[in-house]
C-alpha cells in the first residue's frame, strides 16, 4: 500500500493559493530520511552524504538536507552555483561531473569543492584551466569493466547493470597512474568514487560496491604506497515504484557496509577512511508528489483521463516506461473498479502516467497523486509543445504549505527570443 502524504482535505486548501499542477514535498519524511542514512553509517567518523543536485536542484530542498548535515553532489555549473547560493561550499560539495567545461572545473575550484575526475586525460586539462594549481583534495572515479550483477539464482538477477558499457570513469591501470600523478603534483588527499547500478532494489548493492573499491584501495596503498582518504559509493541505492516491491532497509545496508569496511580497510590499517555517498533517488523520491487534477475523460478504444499535468511535469513515464503510483485523493478505500490509461496533453503518445492501471472510478475535477516524484520528477522537466514547468511546494512540519519554487509563465517561455519577434528573415 503506498498512502499519499497529504489529504484532499489539504490539496483543496492548496489549491486556493496556487493551482493544479504542482509538485509537493515532504520535509518529515526528507529529515527523517536524512537521519536513518546518516544513523546507518555513523559508525564512520567522516561519513557525508552529497545529495545529487540534479534530482531535486530547488535551494529549500537543499538546506533542509544541508542542515540535516548532508552535502551536494553536483555536476554542472548550474548546479555549482544552486549550492552555491544555497549556501553549501567547500568540502560540502562533490564535483561529479563528466564531458566537463574548463569554467566549471574553475568555478568548483573557487567555491572550493572536490573536484572528482572523471578521466586521466583530465588531470592536464584541470591543471591547465587551474593555472597549474590542483586543489589540496581531489578524487578520481572508477569504472571496472564489464558486466555487474548481484544476487544472481536459477530464477533471478536481483542487480544487474553493465560498467563496461558506461561512458564513466578509469580503468584500473588508469586510476592508479592517475593517483600517482596527482600525488606527484601536490594534491595531498585522494578519494574514489564509482557508479555501477541504478535503482538497485537490494541491500547488498552497496557493501558490494564497497568491497570492490575497499580492496582496491587497499591494492593502491600496496602499490604505490597512496593511501586513500575517501571512498565514495555514490547513488544508486533504489526506492520501490510499485507497491508490492521490497524495500531498502538503509539501517541493514549501513551495517552491510561496516562489515566489508572491517574485513578489508581495518586489517590494512585504513580504519580512518572516510565514507561518502551521493543518493538522489533515495533522498527524495518517495517524498516528492505531482499533484494533478482530471479534466477531461475518454471513451474510445480505450478509458481515458486526462490530467493537467503533462510528461513536461514528470518525463520518466514517457522516457524510461517507469511505473508511478497513482492515488485517486478521497477514494483511497474505493474499490479499483476501473482500467484507466491516465494521460497527459502533450501531442505524443507516450504523455501517459499509467497504461491499464485499475483505478476507482474517477470523476471530473478528482485530484490524483503521482507517487515518488521526489527525485528526477521536477527536475527532468521540460518545454516541449510550449509546456510549462509546474510549482514547487513544500509540506513543512507543522502542516503549512510554502511555494518554493513558482511555476513558469509564458514570458518566462518566451524570454529567450523576445528580443527576436521582429527579426528579418
Ligand atoms: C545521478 C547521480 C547520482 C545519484 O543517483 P541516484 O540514482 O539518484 O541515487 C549520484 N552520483 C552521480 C555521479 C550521478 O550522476
């Protein structure tokens, strides 16, 4: 069962203020969240979380996160600059950028984040855009090849995602010639980071990861006598979309972790390495709604309802064929009656939240909530067929509702050619 976070009650009270569609947080959940992750490692004395911008870059978002003592993970200068001006710099900032513009590495090294390599090559181009200084930390992000599984039974592959095809990261040769280069040039303390699988819906993914990474860090201190000062897991820890999907349990995955940490890095004298990690998903997604009102129904071939929010609003439905829950708000005790496609107006046919989902029986003016949106829902939102990006709210702790980011209007769409209506042609 998967139960929305607000009422009808309160989406009517809301949408005195600020109309159908918008996308609605929930801070409880998001500082509760933040505390389980942070309890789970605190057996790690420099563990830090760099939540990953790109799935909800929103300044309220970030301090509520900031004070809940986590980082930010960023990748491009938009997002250097939101944490910027959300007041998170230094080392509460992880640059895990790739394909990387010279201005963006400068501006991460201004506001003195950690610059995290994506390539060997790119020591000579930072060093180059720096002007021949590298910052005092730096990190380097692996990539082991081929293919990557867990939990692998005659039935199932619990995890599976492919590295060797990933346009991430250094080779293992690389990574140790790059650390030895950096040494070499200055930089003083090192890390690694790797991304290997998406959306894992396991408790092992993670200590699996770190094993990988703890027993090659312990192979670079024997070879090149580096020690590493942080190993970064990254995100990839997964939410369950659907309702009957496991869940992760953060507190197990933490202990998982501590374990590998004790068999390999303790015995090799690495005790004091500092765990990092840069969730996004599994900060945000299951305390994100897009709020949406049906405004039209269909009867052809198939039900229809027509919803006023759009892939424009949320595109991993329509990008990736994503399941996302769907609560009829008021008729959460309804008998699912119904099979409905619930689709957006965008002229594309695959503008549907759901294909075939059993649903109450929804009537004209029903509010609808689309579950998990929280991560990679606003964020990946886009103008196409002259679409605007909906309202940012937030659900605070005592019940009230704020506007944390408005939505678009349409000088805001035609802001980038209004000097242009008369151009000659
Ligand atoms: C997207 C991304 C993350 C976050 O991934 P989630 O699956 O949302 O946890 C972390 N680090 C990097 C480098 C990323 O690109």
């Amino acid at each position: 069962m998967k139960v929305p976070f607000i009422t009808k009650q309160q989406v009517e009270e809301i949408v005195k203020e600020y109309p159908t569609p918008f996308h609605i947080y929930d801070e409880k959940g998001i500082r509760e969240n933040a505390r389980a992750l942070n309890k789970a490692f605190s057996w790690n004395k420099g563990y830090k979380e760099y939540f990953a911008v790109k799935a909800t870059p929103t300044p309220a978002i970030l301090k509520i996160l900031h004070e809940e003592g986590c980082g930010t993970d960023c990748s491009s200068m938009a997002e250097l600059v939101i944490s910027e001006r959300s007041g998170i710099t230094g080392y509460d900032v992880m640059f895990s950028s790739n394909e990387t513009p010279a201005e963006e590495f400068v501006k991460c090294a201004e506001i003195g984040g950690i610059i995290n390599l994506d390539d060997i090559t790119h020591i000579d181009y930072v060093l180059k855009a720096l002007g021949g200084k590298l910052p005092k930390r730096m990190s380097c992000r692996f990539n082991p090849g081929g293919v990557f599984t867990l939990g692998e039974s005659n039935e199932s592959v619990q995890v599976m995602d492919n590295p060797g095809e990933a346009k991430y990261g250094m080779t293992p040769e690389q990574i140790i010639q790059a650390y030895k280069r950096l040494s070499e040039l200055g930089v003083e303390e090192l890390g690694i980071h790797s991304f290997l699988a998406s959306n894992t819906l396991s408790n092992d993914y993670y200590p699996a990861l770190a094993k990988i990474l703890f027993e090659l860090a312990v192979e670079i201190k024997e070879k090149t006598g580096i020690k590493l000062s942080f190993i970064n897991l990254s995100g990839g820890v997964g939410i369950s979309y659907t309702p009957d999907a496991p869940s992760n349990d953060i507190a197990i995955i933490g202990e998982g972790v501590h374990k590998v940490f004790d068999e390999v890095l303790v015995p090799a004298g690495m005790g004091d390495v500092s765990i990092f990690t840069e969730l996004g998903r599994f900060m945000l997604a299951p305390y994100g709604h897009l709020v949406t009102k049906a405004i039209h129904e269909k009867h052809i071939y198939k039900e229809y309802i027509g919803v006023d929010a759009c892939a424009a609003n949320l595109m991993r439905p329509a990008m990736y064929g994503s399941y996302h829950h769907v609560t009829v708000l008021g008729k959460e005790e309804a008998p699912a009656t119904e099979t409905y496609d619930v689709v957006g107006s965008l002229c594309e046919n695959n503008d549907k939240f759901a294909i075939d989902r059993k649903l109450p029986k929804i009537d004209m003016g029903d509010y609808l909530v689309i579950h998990d949106t929280g991560a990679h829902g606003h964020s990946m939102g886009y103008n196409y067929n002259g679409r605007l990006r909906s309202a940012e709210l937030l659900l605070k702790e005592d019940g009230s509702v704020v506007q944390i980011r408005r939505a678009e209007t349409l000088e805001d769409y035609f802001a980038t050619i209004d000097d242009f209506w008369d151009v000659e042609v």
